[in-house]
C-alpha cells in the first residue's frame, strides 16, 4: 500500500540533486568505514606490541571473521534491496515486514554459527598450517568472536535497515561510540591495565564483543523509539514469513557466496605465505589493513550507490539510477588514485607504524606498492557491486568475484612456489586478478541489464 512518506527520518533519493545525494549518504558512511579502520588498526597496533606471532594469531583469526561478515551480508543486502526499493514505492508497510524478518532470521543464523565457530576453530588454524603457538592463540582469539557472532549479525541488519532509508548517520554515529568503546577496552584488557587481568589477545576479541554489544543495544533502543521512520516489533518471537525470507536470500546468497569464496581463498593464501615463515604472514595482514582504509571508503559509495538505484528502481526512475552509479564511480576513481600514490611514495613509513620488526617492514613495502597498481580497479568493481545489489541483481559480480578469487590459489602457487619472487608472487596474485575484475565489472554494469531485474 502506497503511503506519502512524511517522517524526515526517511530520506527520499528519488529527487533533487544526485552528486548532493552521493555525499549525504556515502559520507556518513565512509566515515562510519573509517572509525572501524580505526579500531582495526588500533587492534593490530597494540596487538603487534606483543611481537609477530600474537600478531599474526590475529591477522590469521581476521580472515577466519571475513566468513562472519560474509553470511552476515547474506541478510543485509537483500535488506538493502528489499527495504530501499519499498521506500521507493512508498510502501512503508512492506518495508516494516522486510526488516522484521531479517532480524529474526539473523537471530537464528548467528546462534547457529556460534556453536560451528566455537568448535572448528581449531581445525581452521590446522587447515592454514600456522605455528603451533599461532593456532593456540588463534583459536582461543576466534572462539570468543564466534560467541558475540549474535551482535555482529544484528548491528550489521539494523544499520542496513536504517542506510536503506537513507539513514546513514544514526549508524555513524552508534559506530563512533561502538569503537570508542572498543579502542579504550583494547590495551586494559590485553596488558591487564588497573583491576583487569593480562588477557593478551583474547583480551582483543573481548573488547571487539563488548563493544558491538553496546552498538546493538543502541540500535536496537533506536528503532523502538521510532528513528528509523518505519516501525517493526523487537520482539524475539520466531516466527518467520519463509517467503520474505527467501526474497532477502535471493538476493543475498550470490554476494555471500561471492564473500565467503573471498574469504575461503585468503585461507589458502595465508597457507602459501605461511610457508615462507610467520614475518611474512604479519606483512600480509598489515597490507592488508592498509588495503582496508581504500576498501572500506569505497564499500561507503558502494552503499550509496546501492541506495540511490534501490530507491530510484522502485520509484520508475531507471535513468536516474545509471547517472546515480557512474557519477559514484568517478568519485571513487579520484579516491583510490590519491591512496595508490600513497601507497607507492610512502610503503615504507607506513608498514613501520605498526610494527617495528626490519623483516616485517621490508615485505610490507613490497607489498604495499604492488597493491599501488590496482586500487582504482579494486574501487570500480566495489561500486559497481554495491549498484547491482541495489537492483537486486547480485549474480553478476558474484560470477565476477568467484572467477577471480579462484584464480588467485593456482596464480599466487605459481609465483610464490615456482619462481624467484618468492612471497611477492602472492602479492601479485591479488593486484593483477584485482584489476581484471574492476575492468570486467564496468563493462557488465555499462550493459544495463540491471535497470530490469524484477524482485
């Protein structure tokens, strides 16, 4: 049923200007990408105090919580697609039943995920072949996440329910205090600061819970109160609408498995890396985080853009939607060119912030200014993502993040196992399969296929 949408929490992106439009929402956004960047490096900056191995116990358990994040957008991006499309439509009403689901479905899947995670910990770290002393910590770093997964999944479906209305700011804002919270936590609890016991890096995974705990608790008092301009009932009754549910899979399964398959590969390449010693594991997870500051503030325009088609689909503004996206992506663009000259300029003073091991330094420059040459490309194909959830048509980046994942296991062998680079060939691997995605996904969305897609 068709309502005028009044409530100003609600924000119509279905009018006015676009490029006003891109940075309302995405700047919120980036900013909220930026603050968990923060507590991230935060993590890795006090955890590296504790030398290479407790740091690569936690780089390796962080590719292990990747899968988390993965199931986790399963929900949240048919939420984004479902719930932005409805208010497009002016259907508040099936916007309401949308999210309603999508946090009881979320409550199941976590529970179930906190018992697997919490009993193959152990076996994961086994699979990756790490160090006996880096799969202890490990796994006791990765059961404690496994025990808050709950939190993790819900904070992740109520943000996504508050950016589909293009709401952006209030999950900001519950970000800026989630990872206050958590940054404060961290040295307390891993050197047993005043009345807290040394806890070390299981002392890391505990503040990360306590302090998405409190994110969630927020959110969740903020929609009881009615700031999120729809209202949907907290109430953990399990009773599922199955057909809704699968409207949300539908368009969530292809990205998830798409993440998961991301998630499965670096698994097997933590193994590759792991063959040339525990130095060289710490460099990729410190590349890896820098990685992150372009990633993430690309992920921020990517929910833009996925906003902006969602909300433009539903309305009957196709057009509009393309503008929206390739405007985006052009943004995006001018971004990751500024931070892949970082990157190649300044590897060195960068890799050395967060640790101070000469080895570990060497390899992080190496791979820094190899990551260098493909961030624009990494950029477009996030974008381009983020527009084709919008439309609910996530199978083609799936097709295109499963191809070129897969093919990153026998390249990086190659390189690394059979040539003389050495540990580079696996840092070659991810920038060169890295570029072939951002190009092949500019030429799927430019088809236009999308602006059809019925969900």
């Amino acid at each position: 049923m068709d309502q005028e949408i009044k409530d100003k929490s609600i924000h119509d992106l279905t009018s006015g200007s676009i490029t006003k439009s891109i940075f309302y929402l995405a700047g919120p956004v980036v900013t909220t990408m930026f603050l968990e960047t923060a507590f991230s490096l935060a993590n890795i900056f006090w955890v590296g105090k504790l030398g290479a191995v407790s740091l690569a116990a936690v780089i390796s358990s962080t590719i292990l919580v990747w899968i988390i994040y993965s199931l986790m957008g399963t929900i949240s991006v048919g939420v984004t697609a479902l719930v932005s499309r409805s208010i497009g439509a002016k259907d508040l009403e099936q916007a309401s039943s949308v999210a309603r689901q999508a946090y009881l479905f979320a409550i199941l899947v976590a529970l179930i995920l906190s018992v697997l995670g919490i009993f193959f910990s152990h076996s994961a770290f086994v699979l990756m072949g790490t160090e006996p002393e880096v799969t202890r910590l490990g796994s006791r770093y990765l059961r404690i996440i496994f025990s808050g997964a709950v939190f993790l999944f819900l904070i992740d479906v109520f943000g996504a329910t508050f950016r589909a209305s293009g709401n952006t700011k209030t999950p900001m804002l519950v970000t800026l205090g989630s990872v206050g919270l958590n940054i404060l936590l961290d040295p307390f609890l891993i050197f047993g600061w005043g009345p807290f016991p040394r806890m070390e890096t299981s002392g890391a995974a505990l503040a990360s819970i306590i302090s998405q705990c409190l994110g969630c608790g927020l959110l969740g008092f903020l929609i009881v109160r009615g700031r999120l301009g729809f209202k949907f009932s907290l109430l953990p009754k399990l009773k599922l609408h199955f057909a809704t549910i699968w409207r949300i899979l539908r368009i969530g399964i292809p990205a998830s498995i798409a993440w998961i398959t991301f998630s499965i590969v670096y698994l097997f390449l933590n193994k590759i890396v792991a063959h040339f010693g525990t130095e060289d594991i710490a460099a990729l997870g410190v590349g890896n985080r820098m990685e992150s500051i372009s990633y993430l503030t690309c992920f921020g325009f990517s929910v833009a853009a996925s906003t902006l088609v969602g909300q433009n689909l539903g309305a009957g503004k196709p057009e509009r939607s393309s503008r929206a996206v390739w405007q985006t992506a052009w943004i995006v663009a001018l971004i990751t060119g500024v931070v892949s000259i970082m990157f190649f300029i300044f590897p060195q003073h960068i890799t050395s912030f967060f640790i101070s091991d000469p080895k570990v330094v060497q390899l992080g420059t190496g791979y820094l200014r190899i990551l260098a040459l493909s961030q624009v490309f990494m950029g477009l194909e996030i974008v381009f993502e983020g527009a084709f959830a919008g439309a609910g048509n996530t199978v083609p980046p799936m097709v295109i993040s499963l191809s070129g994942s897969l093919a990153r296991i026998p390249l990086a062998y190659f390189l690394a196992l059979h040539t003389s680079i050495g540990v580079a060939g696996v840092w070659w691997a991810i920038s060169l399969t890295s570029v072939i995605k951002g190009i092949i996904s500019t030429y799927w969305f430019s088809r236009g296929g999308w602006k059809n897609r019925n969900i």
